[in-house]
C-alpha cells in the first residue's frame, strides 16, 4: 500500500444528492471528506459552511472531515467546525490578522491546524508558526471554482516546499496539495513531495467511484 492520503471534495459532488455521494466516496476508500468554505469575499464565490458538516457528524461519517476556509475572517468559523466534528482546518494567511494566533485557536479547539498557499503565493514560513503546523496545502489552482486544470509551477513550489520543511526540521507538517489532481497529476505531485492529496472533479466526474480510488493510489504503486 501506498502512503497517501485522498480526501473527497465535496465542491465536486452532487448537491442534490451530497449525502449518497459521501457514502459512494467513503464506500470506494478515500481517506476523509474535504470541506471548502467560500465566503464570496476572499474568493468570488459562495459555498457550504459548518451546518453540512453538522449533519455529516451526527450521520457519523466513517472518514474524517478536513475543512478549507476561504473566507476573510478565519477564526469566526473554527468553534463551529469544531463543534461540527471537523478534524483539521486550513486557511490562507494572508486572511488572519495574527496567523500563530489562529494557529492556536485551531488547535485548542482538538483540531490539526493547516494554511493553505495560493500558486502565487509566497513560500516563506514564520518560524513561529512551525510548532502549531499540522499541514500545508500547496493551491495547484487558483481557489474558488472546481474543474480547474492543474498549474505545472506548483510542483517546484511543492519541492521547494519540501525542501524548506526538511531543513527546519519540521518533519511532522504534512504538505498536501488541491486542485486538478487525477492520475496523471497525483504521481507528479507525490514524487515532488505531497502525501495528502484533495480530489474533486477526478473523483466524483467517475462512473466507478472504487476503480477511480484504486487508479489514483496505482498511480504511485505500479
């Protein structure tokens, strides 16, 4: 078996029938349920917010839910995700007043806590932020619409991040990526670093949803 991790986005589902595509997800084997938030401001669209992660919880998911705020106050949104049942937050610093802060926040509240990087983003990382860092998520599109196609670029900013993270010894970060991950993407982005991997269109655009989870991990198998 591999060692990556695919987590479902949901922007990518069927919104009349969310709930039998979270099961046909969770039933093919991903590895948890991915929750973009889109407040219309940060991003030119408007998406789910804490109450369909509520009602994933209390229908007791087999997968954990990771959330990806795109929204322009990041810290109002933690407390009911974590009430939600969420089990990591990403959000993009450039939104957070105090981004250690919100770090903390994420973390008091029993979650992994993660920022997310844009494709032009810088790379830099506040040594301060490292100790409360679960995860980085490396944009290989520009966020708030799903159906992009992947940014070549971003597998030298996925190396380089790899390569920043090693050097300060900040093993523990996982550095993740989303946006135009398939079969022919993901292989690319694992050799360049990532092991957690958020797949929308690729996954939920399958007729076979388990032989689509399977390509994916044989992607980086065979």
């Amino acid at each position: 078996m591999s060692d990556i991790q695919l987590s479902a986005s949901l922007i990518a589902a069927d919104f009349y029938a969310l709930g039998e595509a979270i099961e046909k997800a969770c039933e093919a084997g991903v590895d948890g349920i991915h929750i973009d938030v889109m407040d219309h401001h940060f991003v030119p669209n408007l998406s789910i917010g804490p109450m369909v992660a509520e009602s994933l919880g209390k229908h007791h998911i087999p997968v954990p839910m990771d959330v990806h705020l795109m929204v322009t106050d990041p810290d109002a949104y933690i407390e009911p995700f974590a009430k939600a049942g969420a089990s990591c937050v990403t959000f993009h610093p450039k939104t957070s007043a105090n981004v250690q802060q919100t770090l903390e926040i994420i973390k008091r509240a029993g979650m992994q806590a993660g920022i997310a990087l844009n494709p032009d983003d810088s790379l830099t990382l506040d040594p301060s932020w490292l100790p409360h860092l679960d995860m980085i998520l490396m944009m290989s599109v520009h966020p708030g619409f799903c159906g992009q196609l992947f940014i070549p670029k971003t597998l030298d900013r996925l190396s380089a991040m790899k390569a920043e993270l090693n050097a300060r010894s900040a093993s523990h970060v996982c550095l993740a990526i989303d946006g135009g991950i398939n079969v022919e993407t993901l292989p690319k982005a694992y050799e360049a670093g990532a092991r957690f991997f958020v797949v929308g269109s690729a996954l939920f655009g399958a007729d076979d949803l388990e032989a689509r989870v399977s390509a994916l991990r044989g992607s980086v198998t065979s």
